[in-house]
C-alpha cells in the first residue's frame, strides 16, 4: 500500500463508498430541495451544478478533507509562485505567470508587445510576402501542445476570426495533412509558423521542411533566402536551432523553458489565435483564465470550483473505478475541447509513479473522451443510458448563442438538461411497461419489451453553464480544467508535467525508419514488426 | 448468473485468464518464432496483424468455441437472409444486400439507378438552381446514421472529391453549424438534401426549416415553390412527410424500413457519397463491403476476420475488465473513423438486457474512442503507455498514399509501428536506469529517476494494413467493423438493431423545451433541472 490509499482520508471514503454505493441521486433531491444550491458554485463567470453527482454532505467534506491532507494549498502556493512542481525534471510549470497582468515578467510582456506588433503589421498589410502581396493565410505547422490548443482556440472562436487572414493549422507527420492544405494556397501570400519548443520535434521538422520546399520551388534564386525571411516565423525556446534552419532571427518569438507543451496556448505559442482573433480578444482569453487562477488561488476548498471538479473525479476513478470521463459541450463551437482535454488530462496524469518513486497501486487519469451535443445523443449516448459503465459526464453549454436563430438554440438548451435528467433519473420498467400500454401494445408484448426499455438512471453529471462562450469564459473553462488535473496530480502524488512515457515510441521509431530504407539484421525484432516492416518494404 | 456467464465455454475462458493473465507476450515471441504467422489473417484487401495480443492457442481456440456455442454461423446466416435479427423491433438488419451485386433487390437497383442520373444531372449541370445557375455546393442535413457515414466517408476518399461540387455536412440543432456553413454560400447555387429514415427527426427538420427560410427570403414570391423544387432533395422512408415539408416527389429518395441509421450509408443515405466521390468509386464501396461480406459469411471462425476482432474485445471486455477501446488510424484522412466507430459500436452494443429479456451481469460494449497518429502520440499516448488502464488497441495503416512526399509517410508508418512495439515491449527500470547513466547522470538520481522513465509493456494491439486507402479497401474496412459489433451482439445475447436508450432524452427534451418558453409548474422536477431552467428565462 501507498502512503495514499493507507491514509485516514482515503479510508474514510472506502467506507463512503461502501455506504452510499446504492443510495439513488434521485431520493436525495427528493428529500433535499436545496441540493442545488448546496451543490453549485460561480467562479469568472461560469456556473458549475454539480448536484447530479452520487454525494452528500459527509461524503464531499471527506474528499476535501483528502485534499488537505495532501496539502493542497501549499502546493498551489508552489504552482503560482514558480516553484519546481515539475519534480522529475527540477522546473516550475509557472503558465499562471503568463496571464497575470499585474505581474507580467518583462521578457513575457516584450514577447507580447512583439507579437502584437507583428500581428498588426500582417494585419495592416506592412508585411508583405517575397513578391510584395500580402498575407491571405497563415500556417501553423506544431504538433501536441504547439497544435491543440491554440486549433481549438481558433475554431472555438471562429466567430471572431480575422476575414482577411486565414489560419490553418498542420500536425500529422501524415503528408496528407499538409499536401490538402497547401493544394489551395498561394506560396506568395501563406507565412508559415513553426512551433516546436525545442526545434527537433520531427514531425515539425518535417512539415517545416517540406513547406519550405513549397515555397521555394516557386521562387527564383536570388530570392530565395528573402523568402524564408518573408514567409516563415518560429515559435521555439531554441533561437539558435531555428536560425539555422533558416528563419531570421527577428522572426523568432520565444517562451521560457517552464512553459509545458500542453500549458503553452498562453504563451508566444498564442501567435496564430491572435492573428485570427486579434490582440484584445487574445488578452482578453488571458484575462479569463486569470480570473480562475485568482479563484483557484484564494477560494476555500469547498468553494473551490477546480477542486470540486477534481475530488469529484477521483471519486469516480478511484472509488466507483470508472475508466472514463465524458466531456459533451452542447455547442458546435467546442467540438475540438474534448481532443484538447485528452491531452491535458492523460498525457498529465496518465502516470503510474509517485512522489517517493513507487509504483502505485490505485488508477490515475481517466480515458477523457466525447463530443457535441446534440450529435452525440444520436451516436454514444445509447451507451450512457443503457450501456453496463458507469462513467461521469461533464456538460457544458452556454445561455446564449452566436447565430441568430433562437429557436435552435432554445432546443440545444433542452437537449442538455434533457440529457442529465435522463441519466440522472432513467426509466423503470414499470413506466415502460406502461408506456407500452398506452402506445397500444398487449400485455404479453408491453411486458416482454418493457426491460429493454428500461433505463437504470442514477447516472452522474456536472452542467457548467456560462453566459456566452467568448475569449473570456474559454480561457476560464480552460484553466478550470487545468487546475482540475494539477490538483488530481497532487492527491495521486504524481508529477503532471513530464512525459516520460512517450520517449520509448520515439526511440523505436528511429531506428524502425531506417529499417524501412535499408538492409537491416530484424532478428532481434519481435516478428510482428518484422513481417509488418517486410510487408512495408514489398509494397 | 444469465446463460453466458454460466456456460462451459465461459467457465473456460474464466480459467484461461486465471492462468495467463501474468504471461509476457514478448516471452511468447521469443518462444515461438512463428507467432505472427499463425495469429494474422488477410481478407478483402485487409491484412490483420492480431499477434501482439495477450492470447495464446488455447484461448483462441476457447474463445472460438464460445462463438461456437453462442451457434454464431446460423446467426450470420440470418442476418445475410433477411431474418429478423433485430428480435424487439421485429425487423431485418438487411444492410449486407445492398451491397450484393449479385443479388440486388429490385427497389434497391431502381434507387442506386436514381441515385445515379441525380448524380449525372448534377454533375453535368443540367440539374440547376432556380436562377438557372449551376449547383456549386450541396448541404446534408441529416443527424447520427443520417450524417456519420457520409460525413465520414466523404471526408476520408477526399483525394478524389468532385472538385465542382463541394459537399457540406451540416448536424447539429446548435444553430452555429447551419450558420457556419451557410454564410459562405449562396442560395442560387446551393442544393440541400433532408436526410431522415422517419422524417421526424428534431434537429434535422428544424435545420431544415431554417435552410428553406434562407433560400425562401432570397426568392420572389411566385417563384417559391419552383426554388424548392430545384433546391430541396430528401432521402426518407416517409415521403409522404417529405412531401408535405414541400419537397418534389420527384426529389424523394428512399429506402427500407429494415435499414438502420448506423448501417445506412450503403443505402439512399450515401446520396452526398455518391455526389463527392462519383458513382464509380460509391459502387467500388459497396463492392469493398461486400468482399468482406464474402469473408465474414464463409470463412471459418477460426480464420474469420470479423469474429476474430470481436472475440478479442470480448476477451478484454469481459475477462480483463476494460472499458475502452481505443481506434488509432496512422492515416489522417481516417480522422473521423473513430468517431463513426463510436456510434456503430456503443449505439449498436450499448445495452443490458438480453435475448431473454433478462438483466444481464456482464459488460458489454466499451468505450470506443481514438484519433489519428502520430498527433495521438503528442497527446494521449503517454497514458497508454504509462497510464494506470489496460486498454486494447487497434491501429490501422495503409502501405501507400495520397501525396507526393515519401519521406513523411516512411516515418509515418515506422511511428505506427513503434508505437505498437513499445507497447508490447515497454521498458525496465533496469534499462531506464542504463540509459540514464548513458545520458550522464549520476547514480543516485539514475536510480530515483528510473523508475518514472519505467514502460510496463505487455499492453495488447491489432495493427489493420491496407495496400491503399481507397473506396474498396474503405468499404471492407467499415463492413469489418459492422461484423465484429454484429458478433460480439450475438455473444452478449443482445440486441445490436434498436435504440431504445435514446428515447427518454428525447421525451424530456420536448417538454423542457415547453418549460424554456412558458410559465410552467416546476415543482415536479429535480431543483438542478428547475435551477438551470431558471438561469435560462432569466438570461
């Protein structure tokens, strides 16, 4: 046993779950009209109803109680003032730094001022590609956390993109990514960014690379180096790898080696959300998840909405041992959130070692999946009805809309709470088996299909509800979920900001790509990989 | 205890996971060369790599065996015959003949023969909007299996859309994605199709109402009802519905009530395929499935490609406890293949009742979800490999490309193998620490390192190769997935064909639709439901 699992908190809530297992969520807003309120909190500008959760009163201050005996505050200490919570690798993973107005460190407020000033510059036509014309589209070329976040920023607030500046976003090492999105633009008029943390990312790389061959195939010799300067910027904590890849030196744009991969939206790694929504609109993004750093910051435990989330989490991983979380925005806007909390979540806590270097005995990260509402209902949900897992929901959506047809959005609002009242409450095969009736069928038939119409409820969720989904609330959903993870990190005792486990893949990989061009002795390959890499080099 | 779990072939399987659940799988290629050679099979342009799996003879021959009790080859015969294998809604699951060339049923050659001159009057201009304009861009309306499988489909065999006709895809009852899609065309040229088995369907009927608005407002009156007629096209099994919306007779495609939404796309459904991709490759399709229909219906269980699938996720499922199913295509234009794999799969097994109308005791269909490689490996991958679940794996491949830059899909393809190898193999702490003195650490921190940089391995993968991506090898592949789900139903002893999970949702959110616009007594409803409606009036 671990420290965690022997300690008084943890056993406390192994016997919660032993007593509390079959109570019905639906008896206890029966016997309580003010669960709601109880069990509901407003922290910068989001709403978070997490009544329809299988707790009560007891249950919750014991998973408080868990995280004060994992001293929680002081890690959150530790978090907002640079400290090396990143024990592995001996640094801060300080982004809470990066959208603190009121603190800005000087090389963080020149990055900002500089990536405003180029942005205006592109914006304004100043700059200009190799052949005078100006920029129509830009290309981010990332992977992993120089990808997923500022693709959802963007799509999620495509509302306020730029009309004139088209941002498109390449990751795959898959050339199909970038050949379909190279196919319809313009070498003369398309800048591409390159964002790589450490400038050796290979798919990165090669992206960058075959980009830069795009675009200079189009260019005449003389020229040819005055394009690169025109058309390619970088976006890395490495100047000198980027410089001599080519890009100018003027056209580099850093961040501080603290800034985690999956926490970098909020650093210069931003530059294509602000090209596509402007620089307020990007400040503004940032005032957002400040806020909810502040209420991360101060608020009591039990008052605190990414604690709540987090303990709530850990009950269903640990207690009622769900593998999955299920993120279903009602809001076509937040289609890519899921993908983007897949990474935040699991590549955090996806870890199986703890503080002192055990190896631990209890689940960590869930699996997070999901997807749009309504859609889903159409898709997945007949699993979250009827299907034999328990798993929590988090459902997110917003009073109003940006389109101008309310009766839609009237509909998508129903759908959700719709959608939690179902799970929460199901059907018994008595109201089936009545429903059946009235439809017309006899009793035999209405009692024969009446299980199978059966939904067992008592299914748990949390509705996040904000006003509108603008740059402000984003950034404050985002860093919700951020502090959610970092707090599941510090109650499971691991380290959420390496990622040691992706290492080995790479490794292999290397050494497999070359097996693919040349003659190689396979036999101390698995013979999976060799008769997969013989089939490769028949084709 | 239902039938299943009792039965001789489970008791068996119970005792085999016992006895091997420790077992090393690279321990099992060291021993046995010939490994990958007996554990892989090749059907309908599809070769399945099914060797790095935590099984061994016996449990193959066990789990075959509880195919085999579960009389799984006169099941198949019934579905391929017509029966009525969806036993609660009393109806065929007939999806296999409209795939059978040999074969075809009168009405379906007559549609596939519309659907053709549509196509061609399309295609060749002759089909125009009401100004006399050609169509340049064709929106699907449609939800679930009115929209996933075209969406997908068209998505995926993008290489070789239309370059004319633009295809759109348009689901959601959220308002953003008709407008999104609506605000960059123009209403001479814009052709929509209604895609709805009932012609009932809530979100679809709504978009569809808004799309006839946005093409009305632009239309003099006296020519309303012929800019309808030119721009209106439904697929439904209720044209009488269809007509009294105000689309043409002519306009009305249609199909059997005995094709279900999730397996539709062979069907009317694939109309937008059909527009995108030409008749040619939507016959090469369905020519793809039906290859594999070939297979699944005559091959051996033993060597049957689709049971073989399914009998390994009812292995991880059942005996291993997993929840999930993760779909990782190294091919990014598969991007949306997990998702279409989500509603197949969890919409088709997502239930617990059985044949018997009894509650059943054990797990069914997991969690299906997934993302393209290599971008997975930025993002989710660490926690496959270092996380604390167990999860099976499949990883889908093709030899060959759409692009002209072979260096990008080398290291694709030797990615998607070491990701598969590193799970299998994963690496010791004894290695870690090695490695870490290699790289110049000293002892101690070596030592308290390693184990962070520690890969359990011995985690289960399928590796799916195909020469190429193409509307044949597409069709095989989604008709292998039809059958495993089809399989693992008929072991579960539940019923695959209906969605009666769904209903209660529905149900609700029709009158929480009433609740949102009128004074309504509230006081019957849960406070979370009453709280949330609350916050909307009053927004």
């Amino acid at each position: 046993m671990t420290d965690l699992t022997n300690s008084p908190a943890w056993q406390q809530l192994i016997k919660d779950f032993e007593k509390t297992r079959t109570q019905q969520m639906y008896d206890q807003f029966s016997t309580d009209p003010t669960r709601t309120e109880k069990f509901s909190l407003r922290a910068a500008e989001l709403y978070l109803d997490y009544s329809k959760n299988r707790i009560n009163n007891e249950t919750l201050q014991h998973l408080v109680a868990l995280a004060e005996a994992a001293h929680l505050p002081e890690h959150i200490e530790n978090l907002f003032t640079g400290k090396a919570v990143n024990f592995t690798e001996q640094r801060a993973a300080w982004h809470t730094s990066l959208r603190d107005p009121t603190a800005l460190q000087p090389e963080i407020h020149s990055t900002l001022q500089r990536m405003h000033l180029f942005c205006s510059a592109l914006h304004s036509d100043h700059w200009r590609g190799y052949s005078g014309k100006p920029i129509t589209d830009v290309v981010n070329l990332g992977i992993g956390g120089s990808d997923l976040g500022p693709r959802m920023v963007v799509d999620t607030l495509s509302a306020l993109s730029n009309k004139k500046i088209k941002v498109h976003f390449v990751a795959n090492v898959d050339g199909s990514e970038l050949y379909n999105t190279l196919k319809n633009l313009n070498p003369e008029t398309t800048l591409f960014i390159v964002a790589s943390k450490t400038f050796t990312t290979v798919e990165t790389l090669l992206n960058a690379t075959t980009a830069r061959t795009w675009l200079l195939n189009k260019v005449v010799e003389r020229k040819k180096a005055d394009a690169i300067t025109h058309h390619f910027v970088a976006i890395t904590v490495h100047a000198d790898r980027a410089i001599k890849f080519g890009i100018s030196a003027d056209n580099i744009f850093s961040f501080s080696d603290w800034v985690g991969g999956r926490y970098s939206l909020w650093s210069a790694i931003g530059l294509p959300i602000m090209i596509a929504i402007g620089v307020d609109a990007f400040l503004q993004l940032l005032n957002g998840a400040h806020c909810m750093d502040q209420h991360f910051r101060n608020a009591p435990l039990a008052q605190n909405m990414p604690v709540i989330l987090a303990l709530l989490g850990i009950w269903y991983t640990n207690f009622y041992r769900c593998q999955t979380q299920a993120i279903i925005p009602y809001d076509q806007n937040l289609a890519l959130f899921p993908n983007y909390l897949q990474q935040l979540d699991m590549e955090s806590n996806g870890k199986s070692v703890n503080v002192n270097d055990e190896i631990i005995d209890y689940p960590t990260a869930p699996i997070i999946w999901g997807g749009v509402g309504t859609n889903g209902q159409h898709a997945f949900h007949q699993l979250l009805h009827q299907g034999q897992f328990l798993l929590p929901v988090d459902f997110i959506i917003a009073l109003d809309n940006h389109h101008p047809w309310p009766e839609h959005h009237d509909l998508l609002y129903a759908n959700c709470l719709a959608q939690s009242q179902a799970l929460l409450q199901g059907r018994t095969q008595k109201q089936a088996y009545y429903e059946l009736l009235a439809e017309g069928y006899d009793e035999t038939k209405a009692k024969k299909l009446a299980p199978h119409k059966m939904l067992p409820g008592n299914r748990p969720s949390n509705t996040l509800v904000m006003k509108k989904l603008t740059p402000t609330t984003l950034g404050a959903l985002i860093a919700l979920y951020e502090h959610k993870v970092f707090t599941q990190g510090i109650i499971w005792q691991i380290n959420s900001f390496d990622q040691y486990g992706v290492e080995v893949g790479k490794q292999l990989a290397t050494s497999l790509s070359k097996a693919l061009k040349e003659d190689m002795d396979m036999s101390a390959y698995d013979s999976s990989t060799q008769v997969l890499v013989n089939l490769f080099k028949k084709k």
